[in-house]
C-alpha cells in the first residue's frame, strides 16, 4: 500500500515525546448551542487529512496536535453542526461539537507535557521542531487508520516547507507530499476538526492539572501570570515548573532569578 511516506535510511525513531491519545475527560457545560446562522458553507467538500494544534503559546498546559481524516460523505453532517472558525466559538460550543466528532471521525491526538516539551528544548529542539516532528507522527498515524492513499493532506504553515522537512531529516518515516496553506480553518474542516479536537483535550488536561495543583491556572503568556508561577514554586518547590510551565519562554525567564 502507498503510504505517501518516506523512510529515513540509518535514522532513529523519536523516543523523548509523551505521545498518547487523552480520553480521561472532564465535565463541561452544554448550556450553550451554535446559532444556525453562524454556519459556514464555504467549505471544500472533498476526502482529506488536516492537522492542527493547541498549547504551542500557552506559558501553562501541554501542547496537544491533532490530526484529522474527513470523508466526503461526512461533509453536510459536519456543516449541520455549526462548523465554522473555532477561535470565534466559546468553549460551550467548541466541546459540544467535539463530542459529536470524536467518537465518528479518524483522528490522531498526540498529548506533549511540559516536561517532555522542555527535555526536547533542552536537547536542542525549538517550537517549530518539536511542531513538526508532532505534525508528522500525528497525520502517520491517521494515513495508518485510513489505511488508503489520501491525495490531499494540509497543515496550516508555520515554517517553509524547506524547513519543515529539514526538522524531520532524522525521523524514521516522513509524509513527504504535504500542502502547506494559510488558514486553513476558513476551507478545510479536517483543519476544523483538528483544532476543535486539539482544544477539547488541551481544557480537559489543564482542568485537571488545575485540580491537581489545587490553583486556577490562567492561559496564554502575559506578564500577569508570572505571579501564579512563583506561587506554585513556592508551594511544590522550583521543579514544579518544570513539570507545568514552558520553561524557554519569557515568563519563566523573567521569574528564574525569584524563585
């Protein structure tokens, strides 16, 4: 079967990432439904792979990369859901819709901690390199699932695709024949799908690592969560953060010397 992959001669398979599908889920609210105006059409209806992620600019959480397999024959039910850009659906919305299409579609989830994000930093890898080498395991592991060849398979770029395929010179197997697109979301509801399915599980693994350090942990990278930073070490000790937090960003940068 062609696989639409190449093999690495002499190369090793990548052994330092955490990589497992998260299904230990939280309970969230489904106060909130689409409004069937909102619906976008705009689609393109055709059978192909896309892949996404969720976490990459988050100083707390995991990052989490999805990729996504959708059938043509899955596209009115997908359009019926309300699907549209996921950075404008409230989280109500967003885990409604990932409900339905987690338990239909063939998807690859691949779950990278932040210790295993920084011993990959620590060993020479950046953002883009861990992304890609994620990338590239998460739409293997689909192309496997389908288990037929899938002419069309995209990511929304965030390097050249020199590059991209540069960080994968030492991966065993590499999708060699990848589109590279600009929002991808706004054409592509494997693209859809990925993020919305990448989001579900990076809340239900914030929320519950919330509740493990028994703090409510803010998103994203501002200056303002520093602070809950220096609180958890304080409470758990220095090498806490190497467990919860991203520790090549500025905040951690900006916190080592007070910690």
């Amino acid at each position: 079967m062609n696989m639409n992959v190449v093999r690495n001669n002499g190369s090793k398979r990548m052994n330092v990432i955490n990589m497992h599908a998260y299904d230990k889920l939280v309970a969230f609210s489904d106060s909130s439904t689409a409004n069937s105006s909102d619906v976008s059409n705009n689609y393109v209806n055709l059978n192909h792979i896309g892949c996404d992620e969720t976490g990459s600019s988050d100083f707390f959480g995991p990052l989490c990369v999805v990729a996504c397999y959708i059938d043509e024959r899955d596209f009115d039910w997908l359009v019926s859901l309300g699907m549209r850009d996921p950075k404008d659906m409230d989280n109500h919305e967003l885990v409604r819709i990932a409900r339905e299409i987690k338990d239909r579609l063939i998807y690859s989830l691949l779950i990278l901690d932040n210790s295993h994000y920084n011993a990959m930093v620590k060993a020479g890898n950046n953002l883009a390199n861990i992304k890609a080498k994620l990338y590239n395991q998460a739409v293997t592991n689909v192309m496997q699932k389908v288990g037929m060849p899938i002419k069309d398979k995209l990511v929304n770029q965030f390097v050249s695709p020199k590059t991209y395929y540069n960080y994968l010179k030492n991966e065993v197997i590499v999708v060699k024949d990848l589109t590279f697109v600009q929002k991808g979301e706004e054409k592509y509801l494997a693209i859809v799908c990925s993020m919305i399915l990448s989001r579900y599980a990076y809340l239900q693994y914030f929320t519950n690592m919330s509740r493990s350090l028994k703090m409510k942990l803010p998103h994203g990278n501002s200056s303002s969560i520093d602070s809950i930073a220096i609180e958890i070490a304080k409470k758990y000790g220095p090498k806490m953060l190497n467990k919860v937090t991203k520790t090549n960003m500025t905040n951690y940068k900006r916190i080592k010397d007070l910690i």
